[in-house]
C-alpha cells in the first residue's frame, strides 16, 4: 500500500511539472521555421526580442519606496471588494449591430453586425502558471465557456497569463472552430496546447486580417510580453475590428503612448473602445494606463463609448479595488465624455443611454 501510494504522489508531482512547463509556453525563436523568421524581419524586432518603439518616460528607482513597502503588507483589505461583486446575465436574442458584454478582468465578448468576438478569454480561477498560487479571482466569469454564442473570432492581445489562459484556450479549441488572431510569436504557444496551425492567424502591427466578414488590424500598445522571466519574445499589442458599419478598438494591456492618435486616423473613428484602467501604478507608468490616461486615449482615438476593463477581478496592483472606476466617472463627467460601467456579464449598448449607477461604491473600500 504505502508503494502504492509513493507511485501516486510521484505521479502527480511528474504531471504537476508537466503542466508547468506546457503553462510557460514556448519560445517561439527556438522553435526555427517561418514563424522566427517573420519575427526577425519585424521593425519591432532588435534581434533578441521585441522592443515599444516610444521611449520609456521614467527611470525606476533603485528600490521600492518604503510606502509602497508599507501599503503591499498592510493595504491589503483596500484591495478587494467589500463584499459580493454582484454578476450579470448576457442578454440573448439578436444583437443588432453593436453591443458587448464585459466578462470580467479584460476578457470582453462584442457582437459586431452578427459576427462574436471574443477578447482575451480568461476563465482559469487564477492566473498563474500554477494552481495553488497567483492572483486569484475576485468574482466568478458570469457565464460558462459552454454556454456563449458561437465565437467567430478570438483575440489576443498578448501573452501574459491574465490575458492569455492555456486552460481556456483548450477548451475553446474543442468547443469552437474560430481562428485566434493573434501578435507575432504567440502562434507557438497556442500551438503547444493543441491548436490547429491553420486556426491560428500571427500580426505584425498594422498588419490586417479578414475573418467572417470583418477587418482585424493588429496596431501599436505600450507594454511588454513573457510568461517566464524571459521577456519579450512574443510581441504584443492592440486592436482594431472593422465591419460594415461599426468599429470597436480594444487596447489589451498598454500604457497612454502619443500613437493613439494616429491609430485613430488610420482606422478611427470607433463607435466602442475597450480600454484598461486598473492595474496602474507610479512605479510602472509606461505599461499601464490610468483611469485619466484612458480618457485621453479615447478621445485620441475618436471613441463614441468607452467600456473600461482590466479592473475588478484580479488584484495585480497596489490601488484600492473601487479606486479605477471611480476616478474614471469623475474624469469623464468633466471632459463630457461617454462611458459605460457594467457589471460583469451585463450587456451594453454603445448606442443606448449610458450605463453608470456606481454600483461598485457599494463595494469599494477606499482609504486616504
């Protein structure tokens, strides 16, 4: 019995280090073929990895301030909700031809004239390349895999495990038959986990893709890639899906960089824009915005509506949980621009009346 036993924990433990290593993805300039060769021939590529063409504007300091020393062992009541994050149920029926339902964190599904699209799907309880650590979830995904519309597209905006999910990933391959559109490199690591080679269509920025009758253009953002301590080996970046008719820019994970403008004339204006506003902090301002800095790039791009997202369900960041959307209310009252803040799973319209009860203030601890 107890040999029986020891097989079983060593079994485990061999699968535990298998799963591991499939979470950390692949390094996709080992893997040879044409996928590295494409990546090395990108103007973002210097050679050993890709790199944000827009300089850096601070310098980190040589260690942390002893606030921030303070505030990551004592802040952390502030940084979770106060209570249960309430949840939403996706509308059904016909979409006409915009709406979106933010599922929590950045994973965003938008019906565009008929055809679904779905955001850096996340539905793993935390995200980490480990089950038994890591950021863990603040609420549950309203809505199993199994049960969303029939995806005709996913897009990921980069490699970051809250962002890019292995569990999830196959399960949509088995469920679903749409093509992931994704950032130079990525391709290998989806490939790794069982996707077919022929649903998996790789970008280089304001290089375009055609899939169920809409545009999807891979454009420029300000941060960085890696699911190990190796960094930027895959490149990342922001969206721009085009139909007919409506137009919907979703950032992924970026830092407020001058270039929004300019992806706003290029393929602007847009009747929704996805924008990250959580997650920010004075130690790292050039990879993720604010709620201030979300306004301005809205208003860069020519958005009608502005969804917020990366906020609310995972705590990857110091600032109190309810502080994003908050700050970002008060920033758009003053400058007139349109928002919507629905809770996780509710439909939005970005052509209906705005949607912004603050219902997160009842959840939110704030602090001094």
């Amino acid at each position: 019995m107890r040999g029986l036993l020891a097989g079983g924990v060593l079994a485990a433990a061999g699968w535990g280090v298998r799963q591991v290593r499939a979470e950390l993805g692949v390094r996709p300039l080992t893997a040879g073929g044409s996928r590295a060769e494409r990546m090395r021939r990108s103007a973002l590529f210097d050679g050993t990895g890709f790199v944000n063409p827009m300089p850096g504007s601070t310098v980190a300091p040589s260690g942390p301030p002893a606030r921030f020393l303070r505030d990551l062992l004592t802040g952390r009541e502030v940084r979770r909700p106060g209570g249960v994050v309430p949840l939403g149920v996706p509308a059904g029926g016909a979409a006409g031809d915009l709406r979106a339902v933010w599922l929590g964190h950045a994973t965003t599904l938008a019906e565009i004239e008929g055809r679904v699209v779905l955001f850096d799907p996340v539905w793993s309880r935390r995200v980490s390349p480990v089950a038994f650590a890591g950021p863990k979830r603040l609420h549950p995904v309203p809505v199993g895999l199994a049960e969303l519309p029939a995806v005709d597209a996913v897009v990921i905006s980069h490699d970051h495990y809250d962002h890019l999910d292995m569990a999830t990933v196959r399960v949509l391959t088995r469920i679903s038959e749409a093509p992931f559109l994704v950032p130079l490199g990525i391709g290998a690591h989806l490939e790794r986990w069982g996707v077919p080679p022929e649903r998996v269509i790789e970008l280089d920025w304001e290089e375009e893709a055609e899939v169920a009758g809409l545009r999807f253009t891979a454009t420029a953002a300000r941060h960085f890639s890696g699911r190990t301590l190796t960094r930027n080996d895959t490149l990342w970046g922001s969206w721009v899906v085009a139909g007919e008719r409506r137009r919907v820019f979703y950032a992924g994970d970026s830092g407020y960089f001058e270039g929004y403008a300019g992806i706003g004339a290029a393929h602007g204006p847009f009747d929704l824009t996805i924008l990250p506003i959580g997650a920010y902090s004075p130690a790292w301002p050039d990879i993720h915005m604010n709620p201030e800095e979300a306004v301005n790039a809205h208003l860069d791009l020519g958005g009608r509506t502005l969804l917020p997202v990366h906020w609310g369900t995972f705590t990857l960041a110091l600032h109190p949980w309810g502080e994003p959307p908050d700050r970002l209310w008060r920033e758009a009252k003053a400058r007139d621009v349109r928002i919507v803040v629905p809770r996780p799973g509710e439909t939005v319209d970005p052509h209906a009346a705005p949607q912004v009860d603050g219902w997160w203030q009842a959840l939110g601890v704030t602090r001094s």
